[in-house]
C-alpha cells in the first residue's frame, strides 16, 4: 500500500459526472467482455431450458397459469420477499452499524456471532424454529409452568416463514454493509460534523448515502433468496410460488407446467432487478480512500449500549444459540450410540473442497462482470450485471434439471462431476459475488487506477497492483458469502454432484428426513462450526 | 488423475490472493497462508481413494476397484433414504460381489431427473419411496423376469411387470396418547369429517402417500364421495404438514390429536425418543382406503448396460435375507411370500386393506385436480 500512499490525499471525494476512463481498445475489451460474456451464458442456461420445456406445455398448463389461485401465491411471495428485505435492512443494517462503529461491548464478538446464522441451512433452521416456537413447542414447554400457557398462537403460515428467512438471510445485508463500512472515508463524516451535523444528519446524509450501493445490492441477495427457498416455506407451510413449483414436480412430475411457473419467477426476478437498477441510480459515485486510512471515531453509545446488547443478544440467542443448543441435545444423543467419524470426516471434507472450489471459481468469474458494469457503465455492462442474477431466483432443482438437460446433451463427459456440480454453484451463487464486489469497487477511486495508468503501467498491472489490493475485502467478503451458502446447498448437490458424494448438507437432510434426528447433529454442528472459522477471520482482521 | 487436477486448480486459484497479501503490513498474510494450507489439508488430507469418484460407500473397508467385484458396479437412483438403505445395500456387496454407487435424493425429484435424462441415463435402477415416482418413470423400465415378479403378490407390483415392491406401508392414525385412547378414534376416515374433530387432525396434502391415498378413495369411493369428504375434511380445519416425519412430531408434542399417516414413521421416534414418546399408531378397523397398504419398490432401467447384475440387485432385495432386514429395521411389512413382518405390526392379512389393483393408483393427475379444486392443496 505504500506506493499508493501518496495518492490518498489526492484521492477525491467523488468521480465528476461525465469523466471516463479511456476507451478500451478491441484486444483489451476482449479481456473483459469474452469471459464476462461466457459466464453470463453459462448462468442464463437454465431460462433456455425452462423456454424449452415450458414451450411443450398444454392446455393444462395455461389453466394452472390463469386460475386466480396463481395471482395469489403470487401475491404471497412479493409479500414475503418485501417484507423479509425490509426487516433484513434494517436488522443487517444495524447490526453493521453497531459492531463496526460503536463501542459496543463485545463487539468483535457480536459480529462474528450475528453473521453466522448465514451457515444455518434453512431446512435445519426453520424446522428448529418450528419445534421451539410451534403452539407446543420448546418455548411453551418452559412457559407452561411458568405462566400457564398451554398453546402459543400458531407460527404457521406468513409469520413462521418471514420470521425464518428474516433471521437466516439478513446476513446478505449485514457482510456487504459492513465491508462498505471499512472502506468508508472518515473524512466525509468529520467533515459533515464540521459543518454542523449532529449524529443523525450525518448518518442520514453522509453515512446512509454511502452505503446505498451495499444496502441495495444486498437486499436484492435477500429478497431473491426470500423468492427461491423452498426448505424454510414449505416446513413452515407458506405457499409461495417456489413452493408452488415444487408441487409440480412432486405431485404431478409435470415438467412442462413447473417450466412455466419458473419463468414467471424469472419475471418476477427481472423487475426486481430493474428496480435495483433505479434505486442505484445516484449511488454510484461515492469512493473513498480508506485503504489503510484511519478508523473512524467509534459511536459512544452511552446508555444506549443496553437496548442494543438486547438487540444483539435476542437476535444471536434465537438464530443461533436455540438451533446449536438443540443440535448440542441431539449431539449428545447421537455420542450415546457412538458417533460414525469417518462419515462425518468424509462429507466434511467434501463440503470444504466443493465450496473452496465454487468460492474461488466464482469470485473469479464475478470479477469480468463486476469490472465492466462498474468501471465501464454502459446499458450493455450494466444488463449483463443484471442478468448475473437471474439463476439466484430459480430454485435449486430448476437449476440442477436445466444442467442435466444441457449436460448431458452437450457436455456428458462432464456429467455429474465435480466441475459440473461447480457451474451449478456458479450459476446459483454467482449475484452473492458480484453482489458483494461492486459496492467494493466502486468505493475505490478510479483516479487510482488513472493515476496508475499515467505513470505508464499497462492496465492489466494497475488492476493487479492497485485495485486488487483495495478490493481485497470485498474479494474476501464475496468468496466467504459463496463459500457459506454452497456448505449448505443441496439439491443441486444431490442431483449433480459425483456418485456417492456425501457432503455435510446431504448428510443433514438424509437424517433430518427420515426422523433421524441424533445423526444430523453432527454434521449440523460441524457445517455451522466451519462456516463459523472464516467468519471469525474476517472479523478478527477487519477489526484490529 | 481427476483429483489431482482439481487439488492443483484449487491452488492456482488461490494464487491472486495470495499474491493481495503481500501487499499485507500487519503480519497477516500468515494467518491467511496458514488458512489456506490448512483447508488444502483437510480437503486433501483423506487421501486419493477417498476422491470424489472413489466410491459409493466410505463407511465400509476401503472400496475394492470395479474390476475386483465379480458382480461389477451398478448406479443406483434412490429416493428412499441411505438411513434406511444403506445397510442392505452394503450387505448386498459383500454376499454377491456386486458393487453399487448411490445418488441419494427424494423420489420426485430423482423421478423427473430421470424423465430428463432418458435414454442417456447412467442409472441402472431406480430404487423409489412410492409408486407414484415409479409410475412417472414406468415407460424407462424394462420388464423384469417373470421369476423375480413372482415372488410377490400381485397387488404390489407393476400389472406390466415392468417394477416390483419391495417393502409395504399401511396408512394408518397416529395420535396423542395423552389426549386420546383408541376407544375416542372412529373405525373409518369417514368418522374424521364429525365437526367434533375440528382443529385436532394433521395431514399432508403435499406427501404422495397421501394423494396415492386419496387416488384409492376415489377408486374405491367414486369421485363424488371423495369430494364430499375431502370438502367436510376442510370444513374441520386439519393443519396441513410437510411431510409424515413433521406430523408424528406434532401430534407427540400435542400440536394436534390424530394424524394420517404410514406407518412406520413412529417408531423411528419410539427409537429415539423411548417409549414414553405419548402417541402411538391406529389401524382403522374398517376396510377402506384408510388403511391401503403401499409399497416401495425398485424398476431396472432400460438404458443399464449391466441388466443381469441389476436383476440380481432386485432378486437378493426380495430373498429372505432382505426381506426379514425391512421387517426387523424398517419396520415395514416384507412382501416377497414367506417372510412374517415385525411381531408388533397387525399382519397384512388382517388389515383389512382393500384390494385395489395397482393400476386404478395411476392417476395422480385426477387426484391432483380434485385436491386443487377441493382447496386442499393451492
């Protein structure tokens, strides 16, 4: 960081409108545009396959499609999604704010523990949720005593669902408005202070600004996961339209009319993104310095410090203690018949190589996208971001069927391989990276790299001297997130992955299926313990 | 060679950041290497015969290669669980030498898998939860031997020889027995429409036990009928559950009374939580569809390159060795003639299930319909 030190002082507040980089040559424009165009083909693989099979579809299907019935699971996933995005922004948010710019107590702590309820697999964590919270659940068991309760109000339905995928996705939010946070100028809040802001002026006019780009990109990996989960809605019985979907295949084993179904999710899912597209507008052009600059001056609490402790310890106790506490109580059940270790070392092992894998692919296709749509804006760079998203709302076995379709048409030397079972990842997975790096990268200056540049290095070496290192905790950031969500996939994982792979997720749910409950802990226990040790890194280096 | 190339990648592309952390001044570059080598460890460090190719089976010896087993490696789709599987399977290789890879999944979704892979399909069985799934897929089979078809009732397999049961559920009631004896519980489904029953039943409208229940009431019951009881079952308010597992949970931790369900989901619960777990099963008394009898059962694809093998996978599940293995470990009623269920089940011939030829279960479609139209299922 050195040689860019001298820069920083020059390094404006934000971009003029209007100032471009220099136009890229056709060879260097290759670089960026072949691979972030190979990748985006990759990812709108499956909107092809469900054209193809939607496209068989007979009268049956349209009359599926038309009855009113439809416009109402409809209605029910908007409404989950927006409600769950909202309670995301501002739990994630929040949170962020607390443990990164306050003092806290245990704030460290906190932020590793308020991250991780993202390594909770939300058919673990909804169906713990419904045996604590149920109408005789754990929680009425220690109530009745107590007070006499002997039937909590249902949980069932729109409460269970939103309360579930709340607690198990606002860390979408939380990570990228944290690394925004890091990379965030102090200058720009002391400056506004200077001026006469008080605390709240400066958070609404300097602060929020700042992370609009994180807070957006972020609840965008909320609301489209709040559209795609099927483990947590169908446990708490919620009928949305990827629960609808499901039906399909389970009841019907009708292709053709699940294809369909799909493709309105698909729409759905483009009109999100155009909303994100506006709601970015005018958020692309803060950059900072801070690489390596100081840490702002903490937020002294006060007497505050208490309502935010309860915040913090209610969240972490309900979306992470009450599932590891019961997996403890089903762990110790599971030791009483001697526990199988080898298994457990196995898919453990599988887990970490298949997600390290899917992590590192992925960040490195994100980065052609990322780079165009952020330093190149055009209509074109920016659809291309947008269409990176697509395979984020479709659900794991829509993804998993469009592979097998492509894969063993195109590819079947490939078929169910590791590398196939990888590009199913990248295809779910990849809007969590780009999600997460182009905040990043639009925090970093270009007069950096302009800088760079007029001192004569050939951009490949800009890129790699100064804005890979800025990006770094972006990079980190995004290769976690992936990493995180691929442990605990698992329809693709079953469907793609090479015969006989067991990782901690299938290992999961083949117990929790089958009412197995004492053989899930274990590997419940060690998914959430190793999701839990990047995490901890991450927190431990950002916060010195 | 395969691992290799993949334990290489996974270094290379941990190249770039490495590279980041030399611009690293505070010593953390070697926190970050140490995390790297360590995963490298762990993802490495079981060895090459534990790759992802190396076999379907780690909790055995290590694997002998395909060339060592006389019966050679058949892939096996099962949408029943490896819980309750795998141990049989496992035996199946060490008494005939013929190896098997698993994809372990749910039966619907490996079903449509297998619609989408059709001829090209590197599966050589499909090993299915219901007959529903193997019905879907029924046009992939090949016709079994007449021999293995025979070893079993008619009522429990394909009229056109093409898959065979392997194991039987009853429908059956399970319900609170703190709330409940059995002296409460109606001797038919009919008695579940009383309004006395509002709120205390748990069903699962989206399980295809269920719905192939449901197909039988509308077999045996006519189609109006089923929609007068499916309209007064709404008219009681049953919750709705996922799937069997969730409601003997439920209806043990109280949440409702009674449930319908197969039978042997209880006493997975029984296993682990004792016996005080307070519900317990209830064969209806009446002959109906509340107390069908379906099976699981397995088809050979007519795509396997390994037919002979695969028959003789689906000859040792019926022998008696199995067949006593899913009565004593699964709980479920053994079908291949011969072989008694466990002691504590009322015997299949004194459950008064009806007989309903498999072929008038087909129609799942019809089912569906009348379950959307009912309101049943969205």
């Amino acid at each position: 960081m050195a040689e860019i030190g001298p820069l920083e002082a020059a390094g404006g507040l934000t971009a003029p409108r209007g100032l471009r980089l220099p136009r890229l040559s056709g060879q260097r424009l290759l670089v960026l545009w072949l691979p972030a165009l190979l990748v985006t083909g990759a990812v709108v693989l499956p909107i092809f396959y469900l054209v193809i099979r939607a496209s068989e579809a007979g009268t049956g299907t349209r009359a599926l499609l038309l009855r009113p019935q439809t416009a109402l699971i409809l209605g029910n996933s908007i409404g989950l999604a927006l409600a769950v995005t909202l309670a995301s922004w501002l739990l994630g948010g929040g949170l962020a704010l607390l443990t990164v710019r306050t003092d806290l107590p245990g704030r460290r702590l906190w932020a590793i523990l308020s991250a991780l309820p993202l390594a909770v697999p939300s058919y673990v964590g909804a169906y713990l949720l419904a045996a604590a919270l149920g109408p005789r659940g754990l929680v009425q068991e220690l109530l009745e005593p107590l007070v006499g309760v002997t039937r909590l109000p249902s949980i069932y339905g729109f409460p269970g669902a939103f309360l579930s995928l709340t607690l198990l996705s606002y860390p979408y939010v939380l990570l990228p408005v944290r690394a925004a946070l890091h990379r965030m100028d102090p200058a720009l809040e002391e400056s506004a202070r200077s001026l006469g802001h008080n605390g709240w002026g400066v958070l609404r006019r300097v602060t929020l600004p700042q992370l609009m780009p994180a807070m957006l990109a972020g609840g965008l990996l909320v609301a489209l996961y709040s559209l795609r989960d099927f483990g947590a809605v169908s446990l708490l019985r919620f009928t949305t339209f990827t629960r609808a979907i499901y039906l399909q295949y389970q009841s019907a084993f009708d292709r053709s009319s699940a294809a369909a179904l799909s493709l309105v999710l698909v729409a759905l899912t483009v009109v999100l993104l155009a909303l994100e597209l506006r709601g970015r507008r005018g958020g692309d052009h803060y950059a900072s310095t801070g690489a390596g600059g100081r840490p702002p001056a903490l937020i002294r609490l006060g007497p505050w410090r208490w309502p935010a402790l309860i915040v913090c310890a209610l969240l972490v106790g309900v979306a992470l203690v009450l599932p590891t506490v019961v997996l403890g109580y089903w762990l110790l059940r599971a030791l009483e018949a001697g526990p199988d270790l080898t298994t457990l070392l196995l898919s453990t092992r599988n887990s970490l190589l298949a997600s390290g894998l899917a992590a590192a692919v992925t960040v490195i296709a994100a980065l052609p996208i990322v780079v165009l749509s952020a330093r190149y804006p055009s209509n074109r760079s920016r659809w291309l971001d947008r269409l990176s998203h697509i395979g984020f709302a479709l659900p794991g076995v829509v993804v998993a069927l469009a592979l097998v379709f492509f894969g063993l048409r195109g590819a079947p030397w490939l078929y169910q391989t590791l590398p196939m079972l990888i590009l199913a990842y990248l295809i779910l997975f990849l809007p969590q990276a780009t999600g997460t790096l182009r905040p990043s990268l639009i925090q970093i200056p270009r007069q950096l790299e302009e800088s760079g540049r007029s001192l004569g290095q050939r951009p490949l070496t800009v890129f790699r001297r100064v804005t890979l290192p800025l990006l770094r905790p972006g990079l980190l950031a995004s290769a976690a997130l992936v990493f995180l969500t691929t442990m605990k996939e698992l329809q693709a994982t079953l469907l793609l992955g090479p015969l006989g792979f067991r990782t901690l997720a299938t290992e999961i749910w083949s117990a929790v299926s089958e009412a197995f409950f004492a053989e899930a802990a274990g590997p419940a226990l060690v998914l959430i313990l190793t999701c839990s040790l990047p995490m901890a890194y991450f927190v431990l280096r950002d916060q010195p | 060679m395969r691992l290799i190339n993949q334990i290489m990648f996974f270094n290379i592309t941990t190249g770039p950041w490495e590279a980041c952390t030399l611009m690293d001044r505070y010593g953390r570059r070697r926190i970050f290497v140490a995390l790297v080598i360590t995963l490298t460890l762990i993802t490495t460090g079981c060895g090459p015969q534990s790759g992802p190719a190396a076999g379907p089976d780690p909790q055995a010896e290590p694997q002998p290669g395909v060339g060592d087993l006389p019966g050679g490696m058949l892939t096996v789709y099962s949408g029943r669980s490896e819980s309750l599987v795998g141990p049989i399977l496992q035996r199946l290789t060490q008494d005939t030498g013929i190896g098997t890879g698993v994809r372990w999944g749910s039966t619907s979704e490996l079903a449509v898998t297998l619609l989408e892979e059709g001829k090209r399909s590197p599966a050589d069985l499909f090993f299915a939860q219901d007959p529903g799934g193997l019905g879907a897929v029924a046009h992939l089979f090949t016709p079994l031997p007449q021999e293995i078809l025979d070893r079993v009732d008619q009522r429990f397999r394909d009229p056109n020889g093409r898959w065979v049961g392997l194991s039987g559920r009853a429908r059956v009631v399970v319900y609170n027995t703190n709330a409940l004896t059995e002296a409460d519980l109606p001797t038919s489904l009919e008695g579940f429409t009383d309004p006395a029953w509002r709120g205390r039943i748990g069903w699962a409208p989206t399980n295809a036990s269920f719905q192939t229940m449901v197909t039988a009431m509308r077999s045996v019951w006519g189609e109006d009928v089923t929609r007068a009881w499916l309209e007064a079952m709404q008219a009681n308010e049953p919750i709705g559950y996922d799937g069997n597992t969730p409601i003997v949970a439920a209806v043990g931790a109280g949440e409702v009374e009674v449930g319908l369900v197969n039978h042997y989901y209880l006493y997975r619960f029984l296993a682990e939580e004792g016996d005080s777990f307070p519900a317990r099963n209830y064969f209806l008394p009446d002959a109906g569809p509340g107390s069908l009898v379906m099976v699981a059962g397995i088809g050979v694809l007519e795509s396997s390159t390994n037919k002979e093998a695969a028959f003789a996978l689906v000859e040792y599940l019926l022998s008696a060795d199995a067949q006593t293995y899913f009565a004593e470990q699964t709980n479920e009623y053994p079908l291949a003639a011969g072989v008694e269920p466990a002691a504590d089940l009322t015997p299949l011939a004194e459950l008064n299930a009806i007989d309903l030829p498999l072929t008038e279960l087909a129609d799942l479609e019809g089912t569906v319909t009348l379950l959307r139209e009912t309101g049943v299922l969205p």
